[in-house]
C-alpha cells in the first residue's frame, strides 16, 4: 500500500459531497481530465461525465452514503477494493473497483462492478 493515492480519497468524497456545487472540487483533486468510468449502468469519458453521473446517481439516492469497505491494495499505478452504498441505514449495492492512476497520482480509469463475484 506504499503508493495509495490520495487521489482515491477525495474522488469517495465527491461522490458523498452534500452540496452539489462541491463535487467539481473533490472531482479535480482526484481525476485526469480524460478519466474513464465504466461500471454496469454507464461507460463515460471525462472529468464533466464524471461528475454529472455522480449527480445523477446522488439525485436518484438522495442522502446515500459511499464507503470504501475494504483496505486498497496497490501495484504500479493499479489500485483494487471494495465499496459499498447505504441508503437510510440499508446496504442498496456492494462493489468492487479497479482505479488506475497516472505517476502525479490522479485517477486515469475506474472499472467498476456490482455485487460479489459468481460462483464457480
């Protein structure tokens, strides 16, 4: 865990950011310009994408909270762990996510996926 990003941290504080005409702020500290975000409901391209699917998402879970569930495991600019959303004390969907960095350390890509992995 020797090069953990902060980077990581202030792109989960957009994403719980109270007031929307904050999260550009944390989104800056956290993410390149051309920031990739895949997941199963969406695949944008950029920094402006990026923030207006985390409006989206904070509109339609108003009040949800984000946390990171797991420690981050890191290797050469790859960083791995698991998340969680809660809405009024209930877990509405756990996750996984696979963040890339650049060498100043900002977010590149995020993979995201839904749900613990299938079985065997």
């Amino acid at each position: 865990m020797s090069d953990y990003p902060v980077s990581l941290d202030h792109m989960l504080a957009a994403w719980n950011e109270g007031d929307a005409s904050l999260v550009r702020g944390h989104l800056e500290l956290a993410l390149t310009n051309s920031v990739r975000f895949v997941d199963p409901s969406i695949d944008v391209t950029g920094i402006d994408g990026f923030e207006k699917n985390v409006l989206e998402v904070q509109a339609r879970l108003p009040g949800a909270q984000y946390i990171r569930t797991s420690g981050v495991d890191s290797q050469h600019g790859f960083h791995r762990y698991h998340w969680a959303i809660h809405q009024n004390g209930a877990l509405i969907v756990p996750g996984f996510d696979v963040t890339e960095t650049d060498q100043a350390g900002l977010v590149i890509r995020v993979i995201g996926f839904f749900g613990p992995l299938p079985e065997k």
